[in-house]
C-alpha cells in the first residue's frame, strides 16, 4: 500500500515548455508521473552499470504512456492490485476498495496541484 504520495510540483524548462512532474512513494518504490507532451508517463528511478566504464548511471526511465490523469490512476489501481498479499477472494475484494479509496485521494490531491 501506499504509505505516503509527494504531491510536490517540479516544473523543468525544455524545448516544449513546462513540465509537470509528480512524485509518489509506493512503498519501497519511488515513482514518478510526468507530463510528456500529449501524454502523461510513469517512470521509476533505475540505477545500471554502464558495460563499457563500468559505472554507475542513475535517472527516470519510462515504463508506461497514458493519454490523461483518469488512466494513470487506472494503471496505479493494477501495478498496487497485482502487488496485494490477498490469498483468498474475500482479501482480494478488500485490498480493492482499500486500494481504490487511497487512489482517489492521491489524485485528487494531484489535480488541486494542477
């Protein structure tokens, strides 16, 4: 579950303008919701050892695209699901309503940002 969301604002000047980006803590991972364009990108913080240097390089990778804010919370409502510890229907149905209800807090936490 969610233990805490940043609802801090970054906001990076490139070539197209102002980026919103978001920061939530799902737990034991970091993950980030950044505007991209016409879409909106989920991406967590990945760290690989460079095959040529043998160093470490860190940054934001990518690992979805959506359209609007409505299916990045639809996606964050299946990565939390899949990740539930249910072991039986009822649990299950449970962890859902739990996991829905912490969701629309923390989007609607998001979009009083925007």
């Amino acid at each position: 579950m969610v233990k805490e969301i940043v609802t801090e604002v970054e906001t990076e000047d490139e070539d197209n303008g102002t980026n919103v980006v978001f920061l939530v803590h799902n737990g034991s991972e970091e993950l980030r919701i950044q505007a991209q364009g016409k879409c909106w990108a989920i991406q967590r913080f990945v760290t690989n050892k460079n095959r040529k240097t043998k160093e470490n390089q860190s940054g934001w990778v990518s690992f979805k695209w959506v359209t609007d804010l409505g299916s990045v919370a639809n996606r964050f409502y299946d990565m939390r699901l899949k990740r539930s510890e249910a072991t039986s229907l009822e649990e299950l149905r449970e962890a859902a309503i739990k996991i829905g209800e912490d969701i629309r807090k923390e989007f609607k936490a998001i979009k009083d940002k925007l």
